[in-house]
C-alpha cells in the first residue's frame, strides 16, 4: 500500500548504506588484520589495498547516512521517527544539528564518522602502523555500526531511518487507522509537527558541544590501537614516536569538549554551576584523566626508556573506560543518579556491554600475556629526576580517576549485589550520602594539592638527575607563589566553613599550591626555556591546569547564595537557629525584594515569538547605589503538553564574578494578572481595619534589633505590626508585616495571606500609630521563585581551560615536528629516540 | 625496596583511606519503617508519589518547603517535607528517590531524584498526547 505525501527513498539508501557500512567495516577490519599476519611482504601489500577499498567504502557509506538523515530532519519529512521525535518546524536551523545528538541513533552515527575522519587522516599520515592501528579502528567501526542496523528479532540495534507507522508509536492512535485497523492513507496529512528537540538542548553549545565531545572520545582509540598494535606485533617500543601527537591531540579535544559540556551546564542548566560530580560528567572526566596519566607515562618514556608497561596500560584503559562510561551514561543503569543519563531506548544493554567486552577481554588479555615481555629499566630512578615524579604524578590521577569512577559505579555495584541475592534480603542497596559532591571533594581537595606542587617543581627537574644550581632556579617561583597565595587566602577571605576546619585549611593549602605552580611555570617559560614557544607546550599547557585549579577553588569555595530566603523565614522568628535558610527567594511582580548585595524588582515578563518560552526580566540594583543591571533568565512552561516548567538562567558577567539566576518555580500562568495596588489605611493597637472579605486587627506593634540575615547597626530599627485576621469564612489568621529603618530608609517587608489573597505591607511606624497598606488582589499574584548566586572568578576556569588546551596543542605541533626532524637524521638521534631499543 | 615501591605503597594507602572516607558517607537505600529504626541517620527511601493527595506549595508563604505524601515500597504512605522549591514535573514521575532523614512523624529530605521526567521515553509518552489523537480518542 502506499501512502500519500511519504518519502520512502531517503529512508531505503539509507538503510542500505547501514548495510553496506557494516559489511565494509568487517570486510576492512578482517583485510587489515591479514594484512598484519601475512608473512610475505607482497600478499601484506595486497590485503592492505583491499582493506583500503573496504575502508573507504566504509567511509563514504557513514558520510551518506548522516548527510541523509539530515536532509530528513531537515526537510521535516516526519514519517521518519528520528525526524519526527526530536525536531519540529519551529526549530531555528542552527539547532538541526543538534538533533542528531539528541537520540541514542544519532550519537553513536557523530561517533562513527569521527572515526571515519580520524582513520583517513591516519591512512594519509602514518604509513608505518596503519595495518594493525586500522584493524583495531575498523572493528571499533563495526561494533558501532551493529548499533544503527536495527534487526528487531534479535533486538539488535536501533535503525534511524525507522518509518514513524512502523515505530508503534502511532499504534494506540485510532485516529490513523481505517476501519480494517490498518493505516489511513492520508495518515501523514494529520502529523503536521515533530516532537521537538528537548528545550534543555537549544542553546548554542549543544551544537557546539557534543561534536568536539565526541571527537575526543572517538580519537582516544588511536592511542589505544598504537598500543595494541604495539603489544600484538612485539614492537613494543616503536608505536610511541608516532603515538605521541596523536595521544596529545586526543587529550586536548576531549579536554575541551568536557569543558565546553561543564559551560553548558552552567548556562543551560540548573545545577547551579558547572560541575556538579554528576555521573554523566564523571564518566567523562575519567578517561580523560586516565588519558592525560598516559600522556605523561608516554613522555617519560620517550626522554628516558621507563614507564613503558604503565603507558601501554593507561592508554589501554582509557579507552575501556570510554567504552564503561558509554555503557553507564546510555544503558539507563545511572537513572537513579543522574540528572541526565539517557534510557535504555532503542539500544539495548546487552549490546552495550558486549561493546564493552568485546575491547576489554582482547585488549587486557593481550597486556598480561605480553606483560613480561615488555622491555623496562632494571634501574632505580633517581628521586631527583624528572621521570620519577612525573611518574608519581600519572600514578595520582590514574588513582584520582579510579576513586571517582568507582564511586560513580554505586548504582552498578547494587546491580551486581543484586544478582546474588535471592528472594531473602541481605543485602541493602547503598546509595551516596547526604552531600555527594562534598564526598568526591574531601578526596580531590588532595589530589589538587600533589598536582599543584608535581605540576609547579616537576619543570624545574631534569631528567636522569637534577642538580642543584637548576633547582635554585626554584627558590624565588617558590617564595613569589607562596606568598602570593597566601596573601590570595588572606586578602580574598577564603574562608569556607560550611565543612571541616581541616578541609578549610586544606582548601587554603591547595590555593597557595595552585598559585605557586602558576608562578613557576609561568616564570619557567622565561629561565629554563628562554622564551622559545616550540618547547613550551609542557609549560604553558601547566600555566593552563594551574589557572583551572584556582578558578575551582576560589569559585566553588567562595561561591555566595544570594537569594537566601528573608521573606519566608522572616516570620518564623521562634524557629531555631539550626534550621538552615532555604535558597528560593520569591519575587513579587514590582514589589521590591532585598536579596543579598541587591535590590531586585521583577517588572515585567515577555514571550518568545514562536515557543512557549517566557522571559523573565528582573532588575537588579546594588544597595551602594553603583550597579545596576537587568537579568532574564527564561523558561518553557507547559512545553508540548508536559506539565512545569524547564527553566534556563541568566548571568551577569564581570571580569572577576558572576551574578547568577535561575526560576525555580511559577505560579500558574493561567491566572490573571494582578492590577491591585496597596491601600494605606491610619491605624493604631486595637483598631479593626476591614477589608473586602473580613476584617483584621492591629494586636500589636513591637520594635527589636535583631533579625536572621540582616545586620542591623545602631541606628537602625526594625518594626513588627502583629495581625489577626478574621475571614469571612470563620477563619483566623495572623499576618506580621515588618518596616526596617536601615542607614535612614526604610525597607517594608510584606506578609502575604494567600488564602484570602491578601498583602500586608507596614508602612510607617509612630509609637503605637501606624500606617498599614493593604492589597486585595482578584487573583493570586504574579510571581517568581528563584536561586541567585555569585560565582567569584569563574572567568578563571574558561580561561585555564583554554591555556592549558593551547599548551596541549603547540607540544602537539612541536612533537610532530620532531618526529618528521627524526625521520630524516634517522642514524644520529636513534640511540636517544628510541631507548626501547637500547633496553631490550 | 626501590623508592617506586614505597611511593606505591603510600599511593594505595591514601586511596584506601580515601575509599573509607567515601564509604563512611555511604548510606543504604531504605523504606519508611526501616528508615524509623535506623533514627537520625541520612537514608535513600524509594517512593512514588500519591497523586491523589495535592502537593502543597506555596512559593508566596515559604518557597522553601514542599509537603506531599508517597508510598514506599512496601505501600506505607507518609508524610514528607523537602526543604526546597517543588520539583517541576514532580506529578509526572514514576518514581522518586528521597535522601533525608525520618522525623517524627514525616520524612525530612534535602535531595530528590526524580525518576524518568524529560528523558527520551517519557517524551515519547509525552509526545504521543500530542499527536491529533489525542483529543480525539473518543472515536473508540
């Protein structure tokens, strides 16, 4: 049968280039692994040409199956469920892009050609190891190919170019369907728009984002096949040379693409900052960690001939671990932890732990069996070397990463306890304490501390052995960072006692590490590299880290709520003390609100032309008179029949701080808007002043100093009016509007009544004479609920994160460079280039 | 001994130290009753809401305090106080995780995760309410 209006040839070349990708990629990972095998040097010749066809074919076929579902999406063809559940015609066109990423399909196709696009640079460039690095690459390809094919009676995969009448989401939807049960023909004329990208993902990182993000984790199979390779054709040190730019590259997109996911988090998302030790961060950050330990295992290795068992390891378990964190951001195992881990939908577990397995198993299995031969220095390092810190520094991030992945792992952990329980309940699932982030900290704060120090002495030592004129190099860096750190703790008033003392002071003493190793290397640039950048990567890439480090540490420690609570809590003045205030403040429409540092008047709101997108604009002004700016932070309300509201917020940037907002709740936008004004009414103790549905009574007026949350001086005052309110209904409330006299102004505090609608204001206070305001408002008011908060030198962690990346990328360049140099005096710079040949 | 051992040595000491700190904070996943007899100890209790009873809220009055009632998962409903704004699509979850303390009477929490809202296969759900048979089921 045919239906009216389909367009069922993009979704047929499509499959078929799925096909054929499938076939191609197994076709060229079995020629490139015949290519390695062959012991004739002409039948290796040939394989690798068949494998290049395969490839290649491969390549293309990957290209036209993405190029084609964005034409889908693009053209809005929704009888493509892909197309149809996650874009709209409303969509702007620079977030089309976005949609691929947003199902499990479209990921893993991002995944796959970046592979293609890294496997043809690869093919191009490094002639030598192509053979067995492409196998490796090709297989990865294949897996991830069985991924998209989409056969449903084996439950294999998940197919993107599914037709929307065979997904079975239509099924429960009479209105398609003719009398016979079947589909109408005109089935399509009635679906007139998608489902829309999730709004949390229209913002312009997630164009920018999940690309680069990808590219990381895609490129951290290169380092991994060169060890393989390594380790599979017994050229155990030769892989490393050629390794290392690409190991570097590596580590630098995946660094970037990680923080690019953390400012996308602070802009989009309501965290309330940008790391929030989130599993889905965390299963990111540790193989990058793991990657950037054997990063540093590999350098050791080139200058000096150890560490080379380490480095085959790192970078053999950095890549599992992108495979681990695949599983648990994407299996749906995380659910209960995460704020945003996808389901299982479409691709199964199972496939996915196979995915895993099927790397693990090969790729340790050959590790312990070659282990000893692997070539090592029997020597001792001397512990004045650079090597042997360097070391103890890759050895504390691969320890680093290993706490911070097992402690994400809680939820797979209950899983495999689970499996051994039976009907009987011994065993309770755990689950993170009361402050998860505070868990992960108490143990970074640490880690932070090695690294500083590692990081601003490692430069200054030698490798073999350092001797002591070039540590006295190390003296003045040591004395300026020390004291500039302290005077950073000192003067910036790093005080953070929310937790321990000892984990204040361990803040502090990571502060002062982190500002000395930014003086040192950044000193070392000019004494041991005398200013030549080529060599500088190391350096600068440390002058980055260090930046990072003090931008977390100031801005997570020094990191101020603003919006605590003065309204609700004001009344309550019996509760004890120990109550922690909450953070939501409401805003009344226009009535001005004392928060924190500001003033803050919600005026108006406005609408997105084609979305449900409200703005809402709230005016912030200093209480010392010298800012004053506007903040609209924004939310979807009842987006696509799904009730609430997704809210994004808004930020103020200064160079050394950030004001930042976000809607936490709303009223019902339904209700009318609220025009009352408040009435003044004359009144003393005793009196009964009416309103339109009861009466309320003045009982009392008191006046005192001392209220939770604001400082009160001498001269300032504070009053409390004592309200009974008799309702029309028979009810009784009590209502404590309070005026504060503060530096010669005065500040009303209103008491709201919502049941009766009512607004309390105490205007003026004369003895026991007192001017109350009174607003009767027809519907519940306008409002807004909210969280501020101030980030100090948040700029710092984008602007270490760049240097560092930048750093990362000139070693890249310089090492590249070094390997063509190499190449060419081949005889001269062999003995130091390749020590694994010396050892072995 | 080479010096590279002793470092190690330290290394994994201060990771098991660092292990047992992170499992002092460890909690255990409970339901109401169980929660009562572990006292004043920080516990996950799994929940669904009871939809029948409204969540009380009100942003003008305390923005920081919801009251609603859930069962566990033996069926016992119980009052709980989470001291924050009300979860958005809190009305929509299938599930909710509770991490708090069990008071006197109710369930104190200070965190809730929320099980499924915006992920894909509620927006599927989601989705289906929007398309034209959605008004029009009546058909049948």
């Amino acid at each position: 049968m045919n239906y009216i209006g389909e367009h069922l040839l993009p979704g047929k070349l499509g499959h078929l280039f799925i096909l054929l990708s499938l076939i191609a990629s197994l076709a060229a990972s079995v020629s490139y692994f015949l290519s390695v095998q062959s012991k004739s040097l002409e039948q290796q010749q040939s394989w690798k040409k068949l494998a290049r066809i395969f490839f290649f074919t491969e390549v293309l076929s990957v290209f036209c199956i993405f190029g084609i579902l964005f034409y889908i999406i693009s053209n809005h063809y929704f009888e493509y469920k892909y197309a149809w559940q996650h874009s709209s015609k409303s969509l702007e066109p620079k977030y089309l892009l976005s949609c691929f990423w947003e199902g499990q399909e479209g990921s893993f196709l991002l995944w796959s050609v970046w592979h293609c696009v890294l496997g043809s640079i690869f093919i191009w460039k490094e002639k030598v190891w192509e053979g067995p690095v492409m196998t490796v690459v090709s297989f990865a390809q294949f897996l991830l190919a069985t991924m998209l094919v989409g056969i449903p009676f084996l439950n294999m995969g998940s197919n993107p170019f599914l037709l929307l009448r065979n997904s079975g989401v239509l099924d429960n939807a009479p209105v398609f369907h003719d009398m016979a049960g079947g589909f109408r023909q005109d089935y399509l004329s009635m679906i007139t728009d998608g489902n829309d990208l999730n709004p949390l993902l229209q913002n312009y990182w997630m164009v920018i984002h999940p690309p680069v993000l990808f590219l990381g984790f895609a490129s951290t199979i290169i380092p991994f096949a060169f060890a393989i390779s390594g380790l599979w054709t017994k050229k155990f040190g030769a892989w490393t040379k050629a390794a290392l730019p690409w190991a570097l590259f590596s580590t630098a997109i995946f660094g970037t693409g990680i923080m690019m996911g953390a400012a996308w988090a602070y802009e989009s998302l309501n965290f309330g900052g940008y790391w929030a030790w989130d599993p889905v961060e965390n299963a990111s950050l540790v193989p990058w960690l793991i990657s950037v330990a054997g990063l540093h295992t590999l350098v050791i290795y080139r200058h000096t001939g150890n560490a080379l068992r380490t480095t085959f390891l790192f970078f053999i378990l950095s890549f599992i671990f992108v495979l681990y964190s695949t599983y648990l951001t994407r299996s749906g195992d995380l659910q209960d932890t995460s704020v945003h881990a996808f389901t299982g939908e479409g691709i199964t577990k199972w496939h996915l732990r196979i995915f895993l397995l099927a790397f693990l198993v090969p790729s340790l299995g050959l590790f312990f069996q070659r282990y000893k031969k692997i070539p090592f220095i029997a020597k001792e390092e001397e512990a004045s070397s650079r090597e042997f810190w360097m070391f103890i520094g890759s050895l504390v991030i691969f320890l680093s990463a290993m706490l911070i992945i097992t402690m994400t792992s809680v939820p797979v952990f209950n899983k495999i306890a689970g499996l051994f329980t039976g009907k009987e309940k011994t065993f309770t699932p755990i689950a993170l304490g009361e402050d998860a982030a505070y868990s992960y900290n108490q143990i970074q704060i640490f880690v932070a501390i090695i690294l500083g120090l590692l990081t601003a002495t490692g430069m200054y030592l030698k490798y073999k052995a350092t001797g002591a004129p070039f540590l006295k190099k190390l003296l003045l860096p040591l004395v300026i960072g020390t004291i500039a750190g302290i005077a950073i703790v000192y003067f910036g008033d790093v005080d953070y006692r929310e937790k321990t003392a000892g984990y204040m002071v361990a803040i502090w003493i990571a502060l002062v590490a982190a500002v000395f190793s930014l003086v040192a290397n950044a000193s070392y640039l000019f004494t041991g590299l005398k200013g030549s950048m080529k060599r500088a990567g190391g350096a600068i890439s440390h002058v980055g880290f260090a930046t990072l480090l003090i931008g977390i540490l100031i801005s997570s420690s020094k990191k101020e709520v603003l919006s605590y609570n003065t309204t609700g809590i004001f009344m309550d003045f019996g509760k004890d003390s120990k109550e922690k205030s909450g953070e939501n403040l409401t805003l009344i429409k226009n009535i001005k609100t004392d928060m924190g540092k500001f003033f803050v008047t919600y005026s108006k709101d406005s609408t997105h032309p084609q979305k449900p997108l409200w703005f809402y604009h709230l005016a912030f002004e200093a209480k010392d008179g010298k800012d004053s700016f506007v903040l609209s932070p924004n939310a979807f309300v009842n987006y696509k029949n799904q009730e609430g509201l997704m809210a994004n917020p808004d930020a103020k940037h200064y160079w050394n701080y950030d004001i930042f907002t976000y809607i936490t709740s709303l009223p019902d936008p339904s209700k009318n808007a609220d025009t009352a004004t408040f009435k003044t009414v004359q009144s003393k103790v005793g009196d009964t002043v009416f309103y339109s549905k009861g009466f309320a009574v003045v009982e009392d007026v008191a006046s005192f100093k001392n209220i939770p949350n604001v400082p009160l001086s001498a001269n300032d005052s504070a009053s409390v009016a004592t309200l009974k309110i008799f309702s029309k209904t028979g009810s009784i409330f009590t209502g404590k509007p309070i005026l504060i006299n503060k530096d010669g102004a005065a500040f009303p505090q209103t008491d709201t009544l919502a049941a009766e609608s009512l607004v309390f204001q105490l205007q003026k206070v004369d003895g026991k004479n007192i001017e109350l305001g009174i607003k009767e408002s027809a519907s519940i008011m306008q409002y807004v609920t909210l969280k501020a908060y101030k980030f100090p030198f948040i700029n710092l962690v984008w602007l270490g994160t760049l240097i560092m990346v930048a750093g990362i990328f000139i070693s890249m360049f310089y090492r590249r460079q070094q390997g063509r140099r190499t190449t060419g005096n081949l005889k001269v710079i062999r003995k130091q280039q390749e020590p694994s040949e010396v050892v072995s | 001994m080479k010096k590279i051992h002793i470092a190690l040595l330290i290394l994994v000491i201060s990771g098991i130290v660092a292990m047992s700190f992170f499992i002092k904070d460890l909690t255990t996943q409970e339901t109401f009753t169980s929660a009562k007899e572990r006292g004043e100890k920080y516990v996950v209790v799994k929940v669904k809401l009871d939809k029948a009873t409204p969540i009380e809220y009100d942003a003008v009055k305390n923005p920081n305090q919801t009251v609603f009632y859930a069962m566990d998962a033996e069926g016992l409903r119980q009052k709980v106080v989470y001291n924050n704004a009300k979860i958005t699509d809190m009305e929509r979850s299938e599930g909710l995780d509770l991490n708090g303390y069990m008071r006197d009477g109710y369930f104190e929490c200070n965190k809730i995760q929320t099980k499924c809202p915006s992920k894909y296969k509620d927006d599927m759900k989601a989705a289906e309410k929007n398309l034209p048979s959605a008004t029009t089921t009546t058909q049948y």
